[in-house]
C-alpha cells in the first residue's frame, strides 16, 4: 500500500518573506553600487522606436530586428525572420505576461488562438494542450529541446513563448501533428540589472519573482550570471480547497557574450506541493449542474512534483558563413500523487441515474488516481549553419544531428472501499480510506536519434524555396513487472517539409506550406499488447498564408488557412482492449487571423481569431462519431488584449477572450444513456489591468481576472470537467533597476 502524504499545512509564506528580504537587500546592493542607471536592462537595451512589441513578432533577447516588423525566431533551426518563414508561428513576449500578470504557462497560452485546454489525464497531471485541434501534450519544447516532464509549468524564467503550428517533425522529431510550444528561457546580459515583483491576490495568492543579472568580469569582459528566483501560494477563486504551492529558482552563467564563442551554463528547479482539483463529474452527456465551489475530492489530496533540467551551450561562428552549435541537457522529472475524479454513475438506492433522478439522490464515486513516477531526459544537438551560393542563387542550410535517451517508471495503484459523497454536498473533510492494490509497475527506455537538413533557397528578391528532410530512429524497451509483459519497439521514419515563398513587397509575403509528422506507438513512453507491433500514426498539412509589417513597421498581421489530416489514428476495440488498429482518419481544416504590435506611439494590441473545423472522417471501432468534432476542439477562438499610455504616468489595458463548445471525447461524442452531445459550452470572459508609474523603477498594477464573474468550463476531459475561475484581482508592484 502506497504511503499516503497530505500536505503540510504549514506555510510557505515564510519562503516567499525570504524572498522579499533578500529582493530589498539585493537592491540596496545595486544602489550602493550606482546601477540604478540600468533601468530596463532586462532586453540587454530598449528596443529603438518602431520595432514590435507584442505579438506577432517575438520580442526576444536573441532576436534581430530586421527592418520594418521582422524578427528572427531565437532557435537554431530557424534562419528567417518571422515575416518570412513560411510558416504560422505567434509569440507571446515578456511584456505582455507582464501586462497580465502570468503567473502559468496555460495562462500565457491563452494569447494563441487554436489553442484550448485540457484537464489532466488519469495517469499524467501537468499542462495539457490542445493545439490546431490536435493533443499537444507531449509536444512542450524548453529552448528548443523537449520538456517532457507531468509539471505545471511556470513563466518565472522565461522570455518569450511560441507557438509553432503544423507538422514539426523536421525540426523536432516526434510528435506535433498541430505544431509544439517553445518557451524561451531568460539568459544573462552585459548590462547589470535588477528587477522582480510582489504580488498579493483576492484569491489569496501570495506571489513574489526576483530576477537578477550581474557581470562577471573575474570570468572575462564577457561574462554574466543571471539569477530568476519564484515562490507563490494561491488558491482559485470560485472553488474550495483546491491550492497551488510553487517554488523556483533558475541560475545561469554565460561567458563569451557578443563574441564569436559563447557558452551558457543553466540549471531550472521548480517543485510544487499541491491539492489538486479534478473538477465536477459529467452528469448525463452535461457537466453536473452543482455549485461552482462544489470539490469533491479530499482534503488530503496531494500532487508534489520536481523538475530539475541542467544545461550547457556553446555556439562558435567560424566565419560568417559557418557556425556551430551544441547543446546538451539532462533532466530529472519526479511525481508523487493522489487525486480524486468524481463520477456521478450511481444514486442513494444503487441503479444508475437517469434524466429524473432528484441530484440530491445522486451518489459520486471518487476514482482514486494514485502513484509515483521518475521520469529523465538526456539529449545532446548538434546544428551547423552554413550560408553559400550556387550560380546566381544563395543558401541557408541547416543541418545536425539528435542523440537521447528518455526513461520513465511509473507506479499506479487501484483502490477499493473509497467512501462516496453526495453530489450536491459533497465533504472534502472525510477521512481518506480505502485498500491499494498495485496495478502497474513500468519501466520504460527510450533511445533515439535524429538526423536532418532544412535548406533554405534564395532564388531573387521576391521568390524563396524551403526544403527540409527528417530521418528519426525511435527505439522503445517496455517492461510490467506486475503482468510480467515486455515488449519492444523500433520505428524508422521519414519526416518532410517542403515551402514556396512570394514576396511582393519587401514588408510583406505569401508563402505555400507542406510538411509531415508522426507519432509512435511509444510516444509518451508507453506501449501495451495491442499497440507494440503497430507502426506510427502519420499527419500532414497543408498550409496557405501572408504575413505583413504595416503602420511603418509598427504592426504586424498574418492569416492563413490550413488543412490537417491524421490519415491513420489509432483506435481500440472497446470490446477488447488489446486489439488496437491503425484506422481511423481525422482532419482540422481552418483559418486563422493576427495582428500585433503598435496601432499608436502609445496603443499597443495583441489580437487573434481562430476557426477550426475538425472531424471524425473515418472508424472501424466507432463508426457513430464519423462526423463529430474532435475532442477538446472549440470551432471558434478569440484573443484579444491591448494597452493604452494614458498622461499621468497611468497606463490602461484589458482584454476578451472567446472559446467556443468542445466535446469530451473524438471516439464516444454521445452519452449512452441520453445520446446527448457531451460538451462543454463556450464561453467568454473580460479581464483588465491599470499601471502606475510611481517612478523610473516601480510600477504598481492591479490585474481584474473574469471581470464580469462569469461561470464556465475550462478544462475538458472524458471523465471530469473543471470549472473556470470566477472573478478575482491581483495587486502587484514590480521594480526594475
């Protein structure tokens, strides 16, 4: 039997009282120093007028403002600024998670349009992402190599977020049938800084960042460390007992800075210590009609997570048509939980409730999600850019090769003798009991390596060619030591992109876009009897858009429509859970549309609209969903935020975001009882935000979350729905010396 580990109730604060302490001590340091003349240090300097702050494009510490809009995306396989890159990407920079007062990397995901959320799975807790109608799960990149951790993951430490959307298997290998996420880590920078925040929110969230940057010169005239530190404790308004417990720190050391060698030395710890909430049951093809702060879990709930990533990179520029680059990491990713998902499947009398049982007859089970897991990742890249001619046309090429190896040992338990509760007053406070069996004992070791080349082909001005290639071997070892089952795996696949690019005027182009991507059977570091013999599931898509820098540079806009087909999902056979086949078919098709940047020397705006039209073309073991949108999939998606200078040092901004209905499920749409569609209902919330200027070097802000209270569902799975946040505010003063 499990050891069971209810949550301290003591405090954290104290940590983030430390924290204070040391921001106040570190910043009389600085100012004895005479630094304060630094002030926004944190982008090495401030942009030059013109350039673009939100999204579209980054605003990165890497990037290169090239003219009018465009900015170079700050990751190795990536040579053209984003104004021509074939491709819909859509940053989320610093600034604008400042604005809005992230405090998740969900949160901060909210900007992209296509982008919904998902509840936690049953045996995995973490972000879950659904982008371009397509799980994104696995797909959460950290500086361009993969975070594979079940965390949730904070922005603390990160300068910008992207998202990549389309098949990306040529850059990244497994995986990103709708695209990956890439969260751009914080780096040190010559200039000597100091800057952080201490916020306090109605929902008792109790939040505290320091981030400071210091040349080194005992190292070099080139050198710097970098120091992100975070603690927060919070609640969630408009539900009971759920908390959030984070704490992190993220030290690094660059030397070579601004030189043709430079080597960056980094590490990232986050751990949490929290009671999690697996929302309210579905009731009858419909989230159950309880009170919002209805939870049905127990008080003693836990899920204690730690990532801790290490790494090193070293770039050299041979010349300036040749440059070098590795980058090598290895992470360690623990889990301990218990968490609790209500189902609504019986009443006080024992039969199964129908559509005129009285909720308070109805009885919830609570499925125990019970276990422990130690996942580790260790990869090295290597990349070579090189830049020549051939005739009259030039190259961009980018090629390199990927080593890893992945492991994961995850221990689950079922559970017997939980107590129920009631569904309309459910009691968070009973005493946990029940008996534990162990019902999974995995070991799981994946090596893989990748091999690849992307050229991209300057035939004149206007007209651009990219071709890239991908081969991947993916070598799965799995072993139950409960069942006694072992199995092994080994794919070999090819992985292509292919894109033309029309540049009518030099602010602007239209670009055609095809690439390919798959997914194992191992994918998420798991195989079974049924799926250890089946080859990878394959995608493709199609893509057609225009990217434009507008207003002088000042803005920027992009559109697109696209097609994304899954030409051979896998399905099982509900009947027999070991016969899984390769044939079903789904598609997405859509349009998208962007705009960011300045409207004004003053009025900032971020806005995107997302269309997706997905479906089940084809099953063997479903037949009844042909038709159907895919699980977790909103039609529509709206994001907007903007921000306007007022006189008086006051600055305004708020935003709208817009998500539309979402099924539960891709394979089962209809409940079997009332063959009614289980979704989720769209929904819309407002949000604001007001600055302060109080000086050169503190701001202080207040951030209204869900401004008009309004009641929704956020988080989507087949089992449990969660309830969004009702409405709260965040008081924040931040400081930048």
């Amino acid at each position: 039997m499990p050891a069971l580990h209810p949550i301290s109730e003591t405090s954290n604060f104290t940590t983030l009282q430390s924290i204070t302490r040391s921001a106040r001590r570190l910043t009389a340091l600085i100012m004895a120093h005479g630094l304060s003349s630094a002030a926004h240090a944190e982008g090495a300097a401030t942009p030059p007028t013109g350039t673009v702050s939100p999204i579209p494009p980054a605003v990165m510490q890497k990037s290169v403002i090239t003219g009018n809009a465009g900015s170079e995306v700050s990751l190795p396989k990536f040579t053209e600024p984003l104004r021509d890159t074939p491709q819909s990407i859509t940053v989320v920079p610093r600034q604008v998670m400042d604005d809005q007062g992230v405090t998740t990397l969900r949160d901060a995901l909210r900007n992209v349009a296509g982008i919904s959320i998902a509840a936690g799975e049953g045996g995995s807790q973490g972000d879950n992402l659904t982008l371009r109608g397509f799980t994104a799960r696995g797909d959460i990149f950290l500086d361009a190599m993969r975070d594979f951790g079940s965390y949730y993951r904070d922005p603390f430490n990160l300068e910008t977020v992207a998202a990549l959307k389309g098949p990306e298997s040529v850059m990244f290998g497994r995986g990103s049938t709708g695209g990956v996420i890439n969260q751009e880590s914080k780096q040190p920078l010559l200039a000597p800084s100091i800057s952080g925040s201490l916020a306090l929110g109605t929902d008792l969230t109790r939040r505290a960042t320091l981030d400071v940057n210091e040349p080194v010169p005992e190292f070099g005239k080139h050198a710097a460390v970098r120091l992100n530190v975070m603690g927060q404790e919070s609640e969630f308004a408009g539900r009971d007992v759920a908390e959030n417990r984070r704490l992190g720190f993220a030290p690094s050391l660059s030397l070579g800075i601004g030189t043709a060698t430079q080597a960056t030395f980094s590490y990232y710890h986050q751990s949490e210590d929290n009671i999690p909430d697996y929302g309210v049951p579905w009731l009858l093809g419909r989230p159950a009609q309880v009170e919002r702060h209805n939870f049905y879990g127990f008080k003693s709930d836990y899920l204690k997570t730690d990532a801790d990533i290490g790494t090193v990179k070293v770039s050299h520029e041979v010349s300036e048509t040749l440059t070098l680059r590795d980058q090598l990491r290895y992470a360690n990713y623990g889990r301990d939980f218990r968490i609790t998902e209500p189902q609504a499947t019986a009443t006080i009398s024992g039969p199964a409730p129908t559509l005129s049982t009285p909720l308070d007859q109805i009885v919830v089970k609570r499925n125990e999600l019970t276990g422990t897991s130690t996942e580790t990742f260790f990869q090295n890249q290597f990349d070579v850019i090189g830049k020549f001619d051939t005739g009259s046309f030039s190259h961009t090429v980018v090629t390199g090769i990927e080593a890893s190896r992945e492991t994961s040992d995850p221990t689950r338990f079922t559970w017997t003798g939980v107590p129920t509760t009631g569904l309309l007053t459910p009691d968070e406070h009973q005493t946990f009991a029940g008996t534990a069996t162990v019902s999974s004992k995995v070991k799981t070791t994946a090596n893989s390596v990748g091999v690849y080349a992307v050229d991209t082909l300057k035939l004149s001005e206007r007209w651009e060619v990219l071709g890239g290639f991908r081969w991947d071997y993916f070598d799965a070892d799995f072993a139950n030591a409960v069942t006694g089952q072992a199995f092994n795996r080994v794919d070999e696949m090819p992985s292509w992109r292919g894109a033309v690019v029309f540049k009518p005027r030099p602010n602007g182009s239209i670009y055609f876009d095809y690439g390919t991507s798959f997914n194992p059977s191992a994918e998420s570091l798991a195989l079974s009897a049924g799926n250890a013999n089946l080859p990878p599931e394959e995608n493709q898509t199609f893509e057609l858009g225009t990217k434009w820098d507008v207003l002088s540079g000042k803005l920027s806009l992009r559109g697109a429509i696209f097609r994304t087909e899954k030409t051979n999902a896998r399905e099982t056979n509900p009947s027999n859970s070991n016969e899984i086949v390769l044939a079903g078919k789904q598609r997405v098709e859509g349009l998208e549309l962007e705009a960011g940047g300045r409207l004004t020397d003053h009025w900032r705006i971020a806005a995107g609209y997302a269309l997706l039209d997905s479906a089940v073309e084809s099953s063997r073991f479903f037949p009844g969903s042909v038709g159907y949108p895919l699980a977790n999939v909103p039609r529509h998606t709206v994001s907007l935020w903007t921000t306007y200078e007022l006189p008086w040092d006051l600055e305004i901004g708020g935003g709208v975001r817009y998500v539309g209905s979402r099924t539960a499920s891709s394979t089962v749409p209809l409940d079997p009882v009332t063959s009614r569609l289980k979704e989720a209902p769209g929904y819309w919330t407002l949000d604001a935000m007001i600055k302060y200027h109080l000086s050169r070097h503190v701001d202080l802000q207040v951030n209204v979350y869900n401004l008009t209270n309004n009641s929704f569902y956020d988080q989507v799975h087949p089992a449990h729905i969660v309830p969004g946040a009702g409405i709260s505010a965040l008081f924040s003063t931040n400081f930048k010396f």
